[in-house]
C-alpha cells in the first residue's frame, strides 16, 4: 500500500516541474539514460525512505545503440515472456505482430511506436524462413534504432497447437458464454472465445 502511494505521490510531484513524467513519448529519448535513474531513486528515498525502491527498465536493459544516420539492414529483435526469454537480440528481416488495430509490419528503420497486442499470429522472417508463434496478448516497442521488444503474456510456436484442441476449447467458452449468468462468467467466457477465435482462424485461415 505504502509503496502505491509513493508511486502515486513520485507521478504528481515529478522532478524539475513534472518534466520527467510528463514527456511526450515523441520527445522521449532512445536510451533511458543513468542520470534520470538515479533521479527516480532520489525522488523515491524522499517520499518513501523505508520502501525498497522498484527496479526501473535501466535495471534490466544493456543500453543501446543511437538511431543510425542510415537505415540498417536488420531489425534487431528481443521477444521475451514472463518465464522465459524466446529471442534475444536476434537479427532479422521482418516481424509482423497482431496489433489491436490491425497487423502491423515491422521493418529496419521503423518509426518508433508502441503498439498493444492481441491474440494472433506473430512471424518471424530470417530470410526464407518464417517462425511463427500464437501469442495470446501483449505489448510491442518499436524503437526507432531498429530495436524491437515484443513481450507477450503467453506465446507458443503455431506448429505445436493441437487443432482438436483448439476446436474442444472453442466449443466448450461458446456454450459457457451462452449459458453464463453474472457479468464475471460472462467476460471469462468471453475472452475464451476470443482467444480460441483466433487459435482457430490462425490454424485454418
């Protein structure tokens, strides 16, 4: 609770007028830089001095390079989930991911977006060959240094998804959505449905 608060109190204070936190994301820079860690952890210790300050993306992340002046020839992509890290730095030609606004191709010198995810087929494109995962939902960074980070909440390779399954779990929300009766069945039912919606357009399509 206590931690919660802090956050809340660290958003509406900011640092230098709130420029920190309330920088467009067209303003914000490539590489979070040292200096602005450091100024979270200091603002943190004075409203919460006895809360263990969160890990912060720099945390994590090894910095990276500067947008080049000209466009590469790869994009560089991290596909990471909750348990595992799939690909890391890995080069390749393109990835198409299944943005909520539609599907979204992802070449070299791609502007710098940040898209939500939902279920469908995301491919990987390594010359001729073509991975390609279901992943259930999920956030895409593009960054304009031909960086990609993609983490799904849940992702597994479209070759090893059983279609019988898939038709069992599709059957099995449509008739628990039909026959649901409080509002948390019914949006339970729901996001199944749509999930093996589109598991089995992505097998069949």
């Amino acid at each position: 609770m206590l931690g919660r608060q802090a956050l809340r109190s660290l958003l509406r204070s900011g640092s230098a007028g709130g420029g920190i936190w309330r920088r467009s994301f067209a303003d914000a820079p490539t590489n979070a830089s040292p200096a602005a860690h450091e100024e979270f952890i200091a603002a943190w210790k004075k409203v919460a001095p006895f809360v263990e300050p969160p890990k912060t993306p720099l945390s994590f992340m090894a910095a990276r390079p500067d947008v080049p002046t000209s466009i590469p020839t790869k994009v560089t992509l991290n596909f990471v989930l909750p348990y595992q890290t799939e690909l890391s730095a890995k080069e390749v030609d393109m990835v198409i991911i299944p943005a909520t606004t539609g599907q979204m191709g992802v070449l070299p010198g791609h502007v710098a977006t940040i898209a939500e995810l939902k279920p469908g087929v995301m491919s990987v494109h390594v010359g001729d060959d073509v991975k390609k995962y279901f992943i259930s939902s999920g956030f895409a960074f593009i960054h304009a240094n031909s960086y990609t980070d993609i983490i799904a909440v849940e992702a597994v390779p479209l070759d090893r998804i059983d279609s019988q399954e898939v038709q069992k779990g599709l059957a099995d929300y449509t008739q628990k959505l039909a026959s649901a009766s409080t509002e948390l069945e019914k949006a339970e039912a729901q996001i199944g449905v749509e999930v093996h919606s589109a598991l089995n357009f992505a097998l069949t399509g």
